[in-house]
C-alpha cells in the first residue's frame, strides 16, 4: 500500500480510498502459474475496467 502511495501521480491524497489514488495494487490469477494468485501494481482505472475487485484499502468506503 506504501509503495503505491508514494507512485501516486497526485501527491495530495491522504485517503487511499481517495478516487485521486491512481495507482494502486490487486490480487488476481497468476497467469503464470494455474491456481496461483499474484499481486500486481495497477491503476484504478484498469482494475476496473477489468472487472477486478478492488482491495479494501482501495474500495470507496461505506456510507
């Protein structure tokens, strides 16, 4: 989470939840490896796009 905050192109979001946190990481099938998952650097635009759910830390917040 620290890695993708500080490769944020917006350096003034506090909130990873913040829709200005660009970068971010997910889980997902390790293409590589049948069965496996991996973690992958991503934006948020692409991760949605790609029907990958987004992490928690990343996920807007509850009302």
């Amino acid at each position: 989470t620290l890695l993708a905050r500080k490769g944020n192109p917006v350096t003034t979001v506090t909130d990873t939840r913040d829709p200005d946190q660009r970068l971010i990481w997910v889980v997902q099938d390790d293409p590589e490896n049948p069965g496996k998952k991996m973690i992958s650097l991503t934006t948020r635009a692409a991760a949605t796009e790609a029907g990958i759910p987004l992490p928690e830390e990343f996920a807007p917040a509850a009302p």
